[in-house]
C-alpha cells in the first residue's frame, strides 16, 4: 500500500514504526486526529501475515476510534496500536515494557489501553513504563477490563434499532445471531439472554464455544453458518471487514449491530445493507462504551456509575443516527460520520490562544 497516500486522504497526523528484536517487538502507533484531544486507541496483538495488512488494520482502527470519540462527546482524539505477534503464544512481560516505553517517547499524544489480544494484566506491564495507559485494574485506580460496559453499550443500540424497526425496545422473543464470542460478546448475551432474547453463536476457537453452550437459551453453529442463520439481528462481535458483497446477500435479519470494529469492508456495503432494508447500527457509535468508560478515569476519580449513565446514553446517540439518516435520505454509516465531523469541524474553528508554558 502507499502509505502516505493513504495518511494524507484520511487526514492522518503520525504513523510510528517500533522494533525492539530483544523483546520481540514489531509495532505500529497510528495517530489521526488529535482536534478534540490526545488519541486514545487500544492495543490490538494479533499475528498478521503481511506488514500491509498489519498497517491497513491499525490505519482503519485509529481513524474509527477519532470517529467513536468525536459521536460519543469525548474531549479526545483516536489512534491505535497494533503489535505484530501471536496473543496465545508471543506475550511476555519484556514485549509490553518495551512497547510501554514507545508510548511514552510519543510525549502523552497517544493513550493506550486494551485490545483484540491483550489483558489487563498486559496493561499493567504497560504501565510500569509509561502513564498514558487506561483501563488498569480497579485495585490501581483504572476502570478495570472496559469489555462488560461495551457489551451493554452494544446492547443499548440493539435496543434503539428495535424501537425503530419493530416499534418497541423490547428484544423479547428475538433471536440474534452473534459471530465472535470473545468478552464483549459474552456481556452482551448476559444482557440479551435477561431481556428473553435466543442466541446463535459461534467462535473460530473451541473454548469460547464451550462456554457458550453452557449458557441457556444458545445455540452454537460454525463460523460459516453464521452469516444464514435465520435471526432477527446479526451481531458481529469478532473482527472487521466481514460485512460486504458475498456476505451480505446471505443475511437473514433486519438489524446488524454488533460490538466488532470496521464491520463494513467498503463504503458502498453500508449502501448494500441499506438496499436490503437491512437496518445497520454504526459499530464506532454502538461500541464506544469502553471508551466512554476509559474517559472517566483520565484526570479523574474512576466511578463506574458515572461509566454506565454515560454509556446508557448510546440509546439516544443512535436514534439520532437514525433520524439524521431519515431526514438526510442517507445510510446510517454516512450519518454517523457526519455526526463525528461536524463535532470536529466545529472545535477546529476554536481559536488557539497561547497559554504560557507549562511545566
């Protein structure tokens, strides 16, 4: 790929390369847009099989999180990490020191947090290198693993596109199909399974499936069924892309929402959807519970009741998505960008005032 083509087209400000072959490290930084605030993004480890693909997937990741925090009213920017590694083999206490302290050399631009690929217990090793790392344990003052509150954040918007597809916000009675069952997937059915919902779910990994099946009211089916799963809502919940020309054709539900990043693999699939009568909840809009959770630990006391309310409130921001779509005769997917921009646009006009130095 042609990097900085593709920087300057999605108005990106810094890319940073990291090695370390000591601590294994390979690791890319992407910055966007810090307008509203320094970049918060997680850290993603997952074993790509080329350094484009590692690099489109941090690029794409890092430009959704300033899009998710501008919707969510969050005074901080987006970015994204991406350590190029197996999660279940390749984790050790001197790969994430070392790239704790390729986050501190970026001066407090990018925070950090958790990932596709990484714990909380990575997080901490993070922190003994540098201070700007979120979701720490609550014993540490952090927020704890971010994966429950995204889970009812998801939740939220399920409930939001009910209300507007069937008139009410009850999922009783609905099935939902869920591709990925990792930990927001799992909160999400915790909620799902109280509101009398029924699942389908399925995993690439043995385990997850296991403890799906013992769950009540589940069903498990391959990682191809998934996608012709008779169901009211599909949920993709495990990685991006896999909404578009092949896949779409195949869905049998009114809604998609799900808590997976970039579900859309183009443009034009939200268009797709759209064609089907297919209602599509935002991913950036109806997951950004674990980062409306992570806001309230930077500069504050962590409270999980404010983390909740704040979250809670994904109802309302996807209604509007909804209504701007309506009025504006355009996919949810464009809507929701617009709501973002125009957030940002508004706080670029700010004049910058000079404030002294500050030590």
């Amino acid at each position: 790929m042609n990097v900085l083509e593709h920087m300057e087209r999605y108005g990106f400000e810094q890319l940073s390369v990291y090695t370390d072959p000591g601590a294994g490290l390979r690791a890319f930084i992407a910055i966007h847009d810090t307008t509203l605030g320094p970049a918060l993004g997680g850290c993603r480890v997952w074993a790509h099989r080329t350094e484009d693909e590692a690099l489109m997937d941090v690029l794409r990741l890092g430009r959704a999180m300033t899009y998710k925090s501008a919707a969510a009213g969050l005074p901080l920017g987006g970015g994204k990490a991406l350590i190029m590694a197996d999660p279940n083999t390749q984790k050790t206490e001197a790969l994430f020191r070392s790239f704790g302290r390729f986050v501190d050399s970026l001066g407090g631009r990018y925070i950090t947090t958790e990932d596709v690929g990484t714990t909380t217990p990575d997080l901490v090793w993070i922190s003994y290198e540098t201070r700007h790392v979120t979701g720490l344990p609550e014993a540490m003052g952090g927020s704890g693993d971010s994966s429950q509150i995204t889970g009812f954040g998801v939740f939220q918007g399920m409930r939001a596109c009910a209300q507007e597809v069937w008139n009410t916000d009850s999922l009783e009675g609905r099935t939902v199909a869920i591709q990925g069952f990792g930990k927001v997937a799992t909160f999400l059915s915790q909620h799902l399974l109280e509101a009398g919902a029924k699942l389908v779910v399925t995993d690439i990994y043995p385990e997850k499936l296991m403890a799906a099946r013992q769950l009540d009211g589940v069903k498990v089916v391959s990682p191809e069924e998934i996608y012709d799963v008779p169901c009211d809502i599909f949920s993709p919940c495990a990685l991006g892309g896999v909404l578009h020309k092949d896949t779409i054709p195949r869905l049998r539900g009114q809604i998609v929402c799900g808590g997976a990043n970039n579900q859309l693999l183009t443009e034009e699939d939200g268009e797709r959807l759209q064609r089907r009568s297919i209602l599509y909840a935002p991913d950036f809009i109806v997951n950004a519970g674990g980062v409306i959770s992570i806001s309230c630990e930077i500069g504050a006391k962590y409270s999980e009741a404010a983390a909740k309310q704040k979250t809670a409130a994904i109802f309302d921001t996807m209604q509007r998505v909804i209504a701007t779509a309506k009025r504006q005769e355009i996919t949810t997917a464009k809507a929701a960008d617009r709501l973002a921009e125009e957030r940002i646009a508004s706080v670029r006009k700010a004049k910058r005032v000079f404030l002294g130095h500050h030590s």
